[in-house]
C-alpha cells in the first residue's frame, strides 16, 4: 500500500512519517514548506532509516495535486495540511476557508477521479466547541466558535456526504484534543513560526529564554486550581493513532469521526509544575484576563477508539513535558540550528 500524507513536514504529519517507514509502510510525502522546513525531511531519513519520497506541492493547486497522483500508485491519503491557528482564523477567516476547505476539496476531487478511496483526516476537537457534558463524546453534538473549527467540521460534512454518495470509499476523522511533546531523539519536534499559539511551544520557548514569560489567560476558571484543563496528548501516541486508523480503512467502508485523547485533563498550572519538576527549569508567568472563546475545561472520551482501532494513550504528560524540553534545548532554535 502507497499512501499519500499531505503536511508531511509539519509537526504531527512530520512525526506520523517516522513511526510509519519505520513500520514499512510506502509513503510520498507532499509539503508546500509554507510553515515547514526542508531540513525535517532529512531528519525523518535519518531517525526512519528511510529516504522519504518528496513533492514540494500545495493542495490548493489542482493541477499539481492531480499531476502527483498520476505519477505514484496512490491507495490511499493521510491528510495533516492546513492551517491551524484558532486566533488568525478568527482574524482571517476567508484564508483559512480557501486552504482548509478548497484545498480539501481539492484533495477529495483528485482521489475521487483516481479512483482512491481511503482517507485519514487531521481534524480537531474544536469542531464540539462548548461543551454540552464532559468528557466529550463523538456522540456530542459539533458547534464550532471559530472559523479553524469551522474548517474541520466543514471537511468532516463532505467525507461524510462522499462516503454516502459511494459505497466504495472508506474515511476517518481522527479528531485530536491537544497535541504536545516530540520524539524522544531529541531531533524532530515542533518549530512554530513567530510566537507560538499553543502552550507547550510557549513554555519551551520561556524555558530557552527566547520569550521573557508565559502569559497564563484566566485563574478563576471552576477548576482544580482556576486555571483551564485540557487533555494532552504525546505526537508519538498520536502518531501510532493514525497507523491503526489505516489499519481500520483496509476492511471497512463508510464515515467514522474518532476522538483520540487521552481521557484526562491537565490545569495550565499542572503542566507547568510538571515541566519545571522533571526539566529542573524555571517557568516566569504572569497572570491575565480570560481570553474570548477560551473554555474552562474539556478533555476526551477515547472508548471508541480504542474499541474501534485497538488504539489507547501510552505516553504520559511526564513523556510529553520531557520530549519537549529534550527538542527545544536541543535545538533553541528550532530548524534553522540543524
């Protein structure tokens, strides 16, 4: 089986290509390198042992799109490109639309007319938006409160539809909670471009001493210690996830949207304690106002994947704070010291 992995050199599609050429699966891997770097593909050569196969390609054109499936025997996608930051969606939403949304469209257009039929997705937990009850479910209802969760749900709605249009095709949403930490060499992590969106970069960039301090959004959240809980998840757990997805995909037809958390939520506070326990590093942080849309708490309800894909969590938050420290002090700048 050959599989396509668009956002091959971004951080969870980056780690997912080391875990699956190790196991010996047959990847192209396609990437634009808008907010990747060309060096992650050496990198995942050396830690896979496998020279990995390249197209420089955007989803959003068409016709490079369809040109590379016309020159490998693709069976089936694993699809990680998009944009992914919640507060420039919100700022810029008809960008996210026409990367996240028309570039998938794309993607579902060219496999349709190739005849590939199977697809892994990169969706989020953001399309639940406020939670109704906790854990979420799949079976909670979607409202998206923002234009990136908007995109995932969107994108989820047409495999939906494509599924039931056609009995042949067989896709999987896999939808994440909070992805963190890096492979344990040290040597492939995440790299965000200017200042991160999401916690763990923050943390790591204060701990290098490239960022001053951590900004913490709100302490009198009805929480453990007022600050917001979320469910973390390691990139190599999350990694495996997507290698039993396709498993699941070789003998079933139809739509499935699967949650992959690990079932437990962490405080703001709780993962910086953690952090400065296990790396001996000091974290400075500030307290401030409650940002709009953030939510007090929300973590996964994993039973069905784990019912469905045979697949459960093996790393804990210690893993996922310690690989993270491990890749940033070892590249304090992210790619551009490799």
């Amino acid at each position: 089986m050959t599989i396509l992995v668009t956002g091959a050199a971004g951080f969870i599609g980056s780690h997912f290509c080391v875990s699956a050429l190790q196991q010996g699966l047959d990847l192209v891997l396609l990437d634009n390198l808008e907010n990747s770097s060309i060096k992650v593909l050496k990198i995942i050569e050396e830690l896979s042992g496998v020279a990995p196969v390249f197209e420089q390609v955007d989803v959003r054109d068409k016709d490079a799109l369809v040109a590379v499936f016309d020159k490998y025997s693709i069976d089936a996608v694993v699809h990680f490109a998009g944009y992914k930051a919640v507060g420039e969606s919100s700022a810029d939403p008809l960008m996210y639309y026409r990367n996240n949304v028309a570039g998938s469209i794309n993607l579902l257009e060219a496999m349709k007319e190739q005849g590939v039929h199977k697809l892994v997705f990169s969706s989020s937990a953001t399309v639940y938006g406020e939670p109704e009850f906790n854990p979420y479910t799949e079976l909670h209802r979607k409202q998206p409160f923002n234009p990136y969760g908007q995109t995932k749900s969107m994108m989820e709605d047409m495999m939906r539809d494509l599924c039931d249009s056609d009995s042949q095709f067989s896709m999987i949403s896999l939808r994440y909670f909070n992805p963190i930490g890096a492979h344990v060499s040290g040597k492939l992590g995440e790299d965000p471009k200017g200042i991160p969106n999401n916690l763990m970069p923050f943390v790591t960039k204060v701990a290098v001493g490239e960022l001053k301090e951590l900004g913490v959004f709100g302490d009198d959240y009805d929480t453990v210690d007022g600050t917001g809980v979320r469910d973390y998840i390691h990139v190599m757990d999350l990694a495996v996830g997507h290698i039993k997805a396709i498993n699941y995909l070789s003998d079933n037809r139809g739509f499935e949207a699967v949650n992959l958390g690990a079932g437990k939520g962490y405080s703001v506070l709780q993962l910086i304690e953690t952090f400065e326990r296990l790396n001996n590093v000091k974290i400075p942080f500030v307290i401030k106002p409650r940002r709009e849309g953030d939510l007090a708490a929300y973590w996964a309800d994993a039973t069905k994947a784990k019912q469905l894909l045979g697949w459960q969590t093996e790393l804990g938050l210690d893993d996922m704070v310690r690989d993270s420290w491990a890749w940033q002090s070892a590249n304090p700048n992210g790619y551009s010291d490799n």
